[in-house]
C-alpha cells in the first residue's frame, strides 16, 4: 500500500530531522524534497532519482533508514 508506506517515511524522515510537514500519507512535495535530500545524504541517489515511489527506491530508503536506526 503506497499510502502506509508515505506515512512510514514521513514519519521516519521527521525522526530524522529531514521532513517538517504534516504526517499525512500524501507524497507531496515536501515529502518529495525530504526524500531527496536524504537519499543524497545516504549516497542512494542515483537510485532514488527514478521516482520516490518506485520499487527500488523504496527498498532503497528503507535499508538507509533502517541502517541510520542500526536495525538489522
């Protein structure tokens, strides 16, 4: 469900400091931007530049995420 996995990540991005909007289950442009900065500093761009919404960037930013976190 794309909608469980947005609120995921604005949630997980807010822990992070990257994203200040409301937690809302929408991917909108602030989420976009948040995304993007993180997968810049989590050096998965290259990945992350198909689409916020795409298979592997998903994967991708849950394994940073989850790297950041130290959860296996």
């Amino acid at each position: 469900n794309k909608n469980a996995w947005v609120r995921v990540l604005q949630k997980e991005l807010r822990a992070l400091g990257y994203y200040r909007g409301r937690i809302n289950a929408r991917m909108t442009m602030p989420t976009i931007r948040a995304q993007n900065r993180f997968c810049r500093d989590a050096g998965i761009w290259a990945t992350c530049a198909t689409g916020p919404l795409r298979g592997p960037t998903v994967r991708a930013v849950a394994g940073a995420i989850a790297a950041r976190k130290g959860t296996p």
